[in-house]
C-alpha cells in the first residue's frame, strides 16, 4: 500500500494553523518546549515529525519522493507548534535571554 498525500492535505494544515493562530497572542520571545502536560506531549510530537521531515529529505536525494509528503511533514511540525502554544492557554515558557545565568 502506497501512502499518497495530495495538496489538500497540506491546504487542510494550513488552514488548521491558521485557525489555532488566530486565538494566539503574537510571538514576542524563543517559546520553549514544555508547559502543560499536553502542550510538552505536543512539543515532542513536533520534535518526532520534524526527524521524519529530515529523514524524508535524505530519501529524497537518493530517490524519488512525493514532494507533497516534504510539504506536508514540514506543516505537520508547524501545526503542533501552534497546537502546544493553544494547550499552554497563552502561557507559554518563554526564554529569557541570560535568564540563566549565575550572578
């Protein structure tokens, strides 16, 4: 069986983050991962589809490879970044430049 993704899967993901955007304050710093339980479940989903979008890429060097299947890896990590910003409820862990640094 053959796995085929279409450009309305990616437009579906687009429109998805669009969506969950829309609720989100703007991004003012580096979120890091974590927060709630489900945004840090998020986070690592996000991490997992981001390898498979690098080991897609090196597939795609040596073989032929539904360029469509690259878009939509890289929308999928994009969708659970906003996913993990929507769990944290607008209470993402922002990173602090030098914040942790020792006095």
């Amino acid at each position: 069986m053959v796995l085929r993704m279409i450009a309305a899967q990616v437009a579906w993901l687009e429109a998805a983050i669009d969506a969950l955007n829309e609720a989100l304050p703007p991004l003012t710093s580096f979120i890091l991962p974590g927060g709630s339980p489900g945004a840090a479940a998020l986070h690592v989903a996000r991490t997992i589809a981001r390898r498979a979008e690098r080991a897609a890429v090196t597939t795609a060097r040596a073989e032929p490879l539904n360029p469509e299947a690259l878009i939509y890896l890289n929308r999928l990590s994009d969708y659970l970044f906003v996913a993990a910003r929507t769990a944290n409820a607008g209470a993402d862990p922002l990173w602090v430049p030098g914040g942790s640094r020792q006095p």
